[in-house]
C-alpha cells in the first residue's frame, strides 16, 4: 500500500487495522486469510503453540468472511485435523523411545511452550475454543459485536506487539 492509504486506514481505524476493518472495506477478496505481517518477526511464530499456527488461516477467513462467534467455531472445527491437538501429558512415558526425531522435536517445542504459557498464566489450547481463547487472552484477537449485536472475532494486523512483550516470564 501506498503511504497515503496507510494513513488513511490509520485514521478510519483509530490506528489499529484489523482483518474485519480490512474486509469492511473490500481490501480482502472472498476466501483469502490475511496474517499480520509482523507475525514470525514479532515471535508469534515461536511461541504460539502449534494448533494455534495451524488454524490461524482459518480463523482469518472467518473473520474476513464476516462469520460470528458460533460460525467461527463451526468452520475452525471443519478444518481441524485428527494430529492438530497434541497430548502432552505422556504419564510418565518416554516418549523418546517410541517416536522418531521430527516426532520428538515438535513434543519438545510443544512441551516448551506449554511451560511458557503456563508460566504467564495462560493454558495450552486442547479444543478449538482454546485456541480462540489463546487468541485473545494473548491479544493476537478481540471479542466484539457485529452490526446485528452477535458476538464476533476480530484480528489485529497492526500494530502487532511483539509476544515477548506478552509472555514475560
């Protein structure tokens, strides 16, 4: 974009765009997710956890799409995959000698970040509304009300705090 429609964007949107500001404004073609483009270089890569990653595409159309609340959930809950939540309560069993490398790699990320979000008081997502919750709670997203006062998700594309500014601990 142009420097003239980023300040006029800045100044319709109160200096916060947003996936449900952009599509409003028929930025955003039918179908498409948009990610803030911040988002690897502001951590969020790094320390969300992977089912977050994962439906964060679909959690953009939704909101692109204008869905509400209960909309969002049914189309995150049509997409997710059977290995999108992973268990990390292993009961004691070591896990290193049942799974290969890449397997192990991803349940040691997985456990680190778990650490993490716990550490800052935040739960590790297990369902769908978890990662919703996650969202939100990390301030990635915010709950509001769409024109016929349903409850809604919106997405912030800028400014994007960096995560470490989030989980301090």
């Amino acid at each position: 974009m142009y420097s003239f429609q980023n300040d006029a964007l800045n100044f319709i949107m109160n200096g916060r765009v947003t996936v449900r500001g952009l599509s409003q404004l028929g930025l955003i073609p039918k179908g498409q997710c948009v990610i803030p483009n911040r988002f690897y270089e502001g951590g969020w890569g790094r320390w969300l956890p992977m089912p977050n990653i994962t439906l964060l595409p679909y959690f953009s159309v939704a909101i692109a799409s204008g869905f509400n609340w209960e909309e969002t959930v049914a189309l995150m809950e049509r997409r997710v995959k059977e290995n999108t939540f992973i268990n990390l309560d292993d009961n004691g069993v070591d896990r290193r000698n049942h799974e290969d490398d890449e397997v192990q790699s991803l349940y040691e990320r997985e456990a680190e970040i778990k650490r993490k979000l716990q550490a800052n008081g935040f739960l590790y997502p297990k369902s769908i509304l978890d990662v919703i919750d996650l969202y939100v709670a990390l301030g990635l997203a915010f709950k509001t009300e769409d024109q016929q006062g349903k409850w809604c998700l919106d997405m912030i594309i800028r400014p994007l705090r960096n995560i470490d500014e989030v989980l301090i601990n």
